[in-house]
C-alpha cells in the first residue's frame, strides 16, 4: 500500500505518524532508551534483516530522532544515540506500554515490566489532565485550530 | 515487508504495536474519538481507499479496539464506536499529539490543538512519573520480568 504522506497535515498526531509511525521505529527507540547504541545489537534484540534495519536507521537520523557518531573506544564501529527528540518520546512509549499491559496480557503471563530504578516500583498510570492536574476523558476534550507558538 | 508478529513477545509496547502499529489504526481511533462513527465519515476524513478501510476497520472488530452496530437512526448503516480497551488509547494519542506539537511544527504553523472544554486551555503535558508522582526520565528506568495480575 502506498503510504501517504502527511507530514504536512495540521494535526500534530498525523505528523507524529509520519515520522514515527513505521512500526519499527518505535521498536528501535524502545531500543535505544534500555542502552543499545551499535547496529549488530539493534539487529539481534529485533531479529530484522540488515538492510531494513539500516534504511530505519538513516530515516531516524534524517529525521533528527537520533544521531550517529563513531564509538569513543577507539574501534571502527558507530553508535547510535537518541536526540532530545528522540528521548522525549518517552511518554508515548511508556503510554503505549501500559496500554499492552493492561489489555494484551493474560493474567499470570510473564511480561517485562518498566520500573523506576529508586523505587523498585511500577510508575504511574498516565493520564490525561488538564491543567488544574485532573483527569479529563475523550468527553471533556474539543478540537481548535491554533499557531504554533 | 512482510512483518514479523510479535503478539507472543513479553514487551507490551511490542504487543501493542502488534494490534495498533498500523499507521491508519491510531488515526481511524483519533477520528472516533472526536466523534465520527460511518465508513464514510472515515472515508472522508482520512481519504483513504475503501477497501483498506474496510480490512482495517475489521481488525479493529476483531482486536476487541471497536464494535460494529446499526445506526440508532433506523437507516441501514453501520456505526463504529470504540470499546473500553479503544478510549484507553487516549494517552498514547495525546502523548503523540504533544510531541508532534513540539518537534514537527514550525513557528506560527497553524495546528489543531485539543483543548480542555472546561478551561478552554491545552492540557497538561504528559510526563512519566514515579508513584511518588515526581518526573522521572530515561536514566531512572529499569526493565525486570514480572508476571501479569
């Protein structure tokens, strides 16, 4: 199917998905924020074929979600690393993960877990709120057309 | 490509991607969520070709994400509406919408912002918290395998 491409739509989620939304992407930065940096070790924790994952790759660096800079010990290798804006898709992914959680797991089945180092514990449900910090569901929210500031 | 299932894997957001990877699936719920419920409403917004909206809207079915039902109008349509597990996307959609916000829009770009009706103000940014409810980030994180209650 040809994909298109909506990279110029207003809608900040239509753009989100066009330079996030390939399903491996999402996988790589899921990646790249539990530490992984070289190729060989993206394609053994994802199983995908070199040419794939490298044509991923160059997309995430075009893009500005990550950068590519040569390995600070010396040897030949390059090393992947997340840019702000790569990082910064940590609420979507951890949203997402404990969206799977909830729904996609039966109980008793095992399933890797994020947790807050200090704590040892499971982190927050995330929510939708509004700025007085309470929680608002798909009833309370309305769609405005607005400049980016 | 042919993709490669990963509805066994013991990472949620691999799951989760498994069911609502698909580009087309977070728009499609993104559309019901502000309120359109007929193919062709669907059709309209997303200018997408019939047939794929069709195999795409009966995974959705299937996945337990949307139910099928007559119009409550006695025409002969078919309404989509999400389920329970559909609306529990809304964080991973705002999460999306606030980073697509931040990192794909120009200065003065018009954008639809979702509002709180309330306030009339945009919501609160998403963050990833401890359940101390203090920010956490990247490097406070850790990932163990736990079992599924």
């Amino acid at each position: 199917m040809q994909r298109r491409c909506l990279d110029d739509s207003s809608c900040p989620v239509a753009r989100s998905l066009d330079s996030i939304g390939d399903w491996w992407t999402l996988l790589i930065v899921r990646d790249a924020m539990l530490g992984i940096r070289r190729f060989s070790d993206f394609q053994r924790s994802l199983g995908l074929a070199r040419n794939v994952l490298s044509a991923r790759l160059k997309k995430m660096v075009v893009d500005g979600v990550m950068t590519m800079a040569p390995a600070g010990d010396g040897t030949s290798y390059q090393e992947y690393q997340l840019t702000e804006k790569g990082e910064a898709l940590l609420p979507v992914l951890v949203a997402m993960r404990q969206w799977g959680k909830r729904f996609l797991f039966a109980p008793g089945e095992p399933r890797q877990e994020l947790i807050d180092r200090r704590s040892g514990k499971a982190l927050e449900t995330i929510r939708v709120r509004g700025v007085d910090g309470r929680e608002r569901g798909i009833a309370d929210l309305g769609l405005v057309t607005a400049s980016s500031s």
